[in-house]
C-alpha cells in the first residue's frame, strides 16, 4: 500500500579507501532506524530505502535524496526522513564568504582526496544537502537524524575507550588540516537548515565541538545516539514530543559516561509535537 512517506537509512561502517577508518555500529543503525520507522512511524518497506558500505556512495546516496525530493515536489511525499551514520569532516569554507569557518562533511564509502584535501566528488558537503532540501514545498516535513560529528577538538579521554570510538576523521593531510584548525564550525544548523524554514527538523548526536561515539552497548555496536533514541522511541510507542524525547536520551547518554549532548533543531512548535 502506498503511502505520502519516505525514508533513506544510510549506514557505513567500512570506507573504501581508509580500512583503518573502520567503525562497527553504522550499519545497525541503519538497520534499527528502518525498523523503528515501519514499528512506528507508519512507513512500509517500500517506503524506506536502506543503503550499508559498498551501496553507500556519494552518487548513491545523493541521487536517492534528490528521487526523494523530486516525489515530494511532485506531491507524492509529504513527510521525508534522512538518516546517517558514519565518520564526520571537515573541510575549508569552499564558498569563501566566510574565512574564519570550517564547513561540516560527512564520509561515504567512497570517501576519497585528490592532493591535499577531500576530493569534492567523494566527500558530502553540508551545503550539497541544504541546496537540496530548500527545494521542499512548505507543505513536505523533512527529518534529518545525523550520527556522526564534525569536531576532533571536544575529544576527551573517555571518548577513546575500547568499547566506544569517535565518528571523525580529521582532514586527510597536515596542510588540509590547517587550513581549518582553530576555525569555527558553522554548525550544522547553519550549513542545513535555512532559517525560518519550519518543516525542517535535524537530530544531531552532538554539539560542534563534541564528537559522538561508535559504541559497544548491551552486546552489540552501535551509534550511541541512535541507540539511545530508538530504544526510547519503543518504549514509549511514539507517544512523548520530540522534546520529551530528547531530555531522556541525554539522560541515558549521561548515565552511560557518554559526553555528548544531542542537539535537536526545529521551530519550537515541532519540538512539542510527536515525531511524524
């Protein structure tokens, strides 16, 4: 049965080129985040479409989200969900219009550089999606729900424990590397979310400057975060706000010696409202 719903699940646990920048638990957030959608959310299989390692491309993963915001255009859809766990970057503001700042990245499987930097046809650029989502009519809610982080600089000595692992990596040589140490993170707010577009709503595992954590948890790895929020989501059936949500997955992030704090982005009404 066909529905005004659809979904992208994104997982990547192994990259192409970096074997050393393996993690264990984006494939199962993947996974728990399509389940969690047809559980509770309403979403049917057909609805979702769940791309792991070698699926998950630049190319792929970008032509599925702009199939998805064509059919919402063309009002087949009118609620979107995007989900993605992997490693975050980092990259120079490529626009240029402000110096002082670091662009958010996040890592596909094919995840390359040409030179010293991150090759721009292997790597996704905040501002690739925004481009995207300010597309959506004003009728379209679109969630975003963003397992990985941006920042090396919040690590602490907890985050490198062997049960957990930051989702970073750092750019790619010593020159990429400074051309955006000391600079401040735009924040995926910013780099996202146009201000005052209200039927956009972001999940992120963590501030800027915190990074969140591949972590083995109650015998398996997963994104802590992802964790968390689904575990929370079933015991409740869907029936707390977003806010709601939120507060108790911070407070089992903080229960867990966890150090980072998910953030959530949305107009103030949508954080009162259920998810979906």
């Amino acid at each position: 049965m066909a529905t005004n719903k659809k979904a992208l699940c994104v997982g990547i646990n192994k990259f192409k080129n970096y074997p050393s920048a393996t993690l264990q638990g984006c494939v199962n957030d993947a996974n728990d985040m399509s389940k969690l959608l047809r559980d509770l959310l309403g979403f049917q299989a057909g609805d979702i479409t769940v791309l792991t390692d070698a699926q998950a491309t630049k190319a792929n993963i970008i032509n599925n989200l702009k199939a998805m915001v064509d059919g919402a255009k063309a009002g087949k859809y009118t609620y979107l969900v995007f989900s993605m766990s992997s490693h975050g970057t980092q990259v120079p503001d490529l626009s240029g219009d402000e110096p002082d700042r670091a662009d958010e990245a996040f890592c596909p499987h094919d995840l390359a550089q040409t030179g010293t930097q991150w090759d721009p046809n292997h790597v996704i650029l905040d501002d690739e999606l925004r481009d995207l989502f300010v597309q959506l009519p004003s009728n379209v809610l679109l969630e975003v729900y963003l397992d990985t982080c941006h920042s090396g600089t919040g690590l602490k000595g907890i985050d490198m424990l062997l049960d957990r692992t930051p989702r970073y990596l750092p750019p790619p040589s010593l020159e990429a590397f400074e051309q955006v140490e000391n600079k401040r993170s735009r924040g995926l707010r910013h780099g996202l979310l146009e201000k005052g577009i209200v039927h956009n709503i972001l999940w992120a595992a963590c501030r800027a400057d915190q990074t969140s954590a591949d972590a083995h948890i109650d015998g398996g790895w997963h994104g802590a975060f992802t964790y968390y929020f689904c575990k929370e989501m079933n015991a409740c059936k869907n029936a707390l706000s977003r806010s709601a949500i939120l507060t108790k997955v911070r407070d089992d992030l903080k229960k867990g010696k966890y150090t980072q704090i998910p953030q959530l982005e949305t107009e103030a009404t949508n954080r009162q409202l259920k998810i979906g």
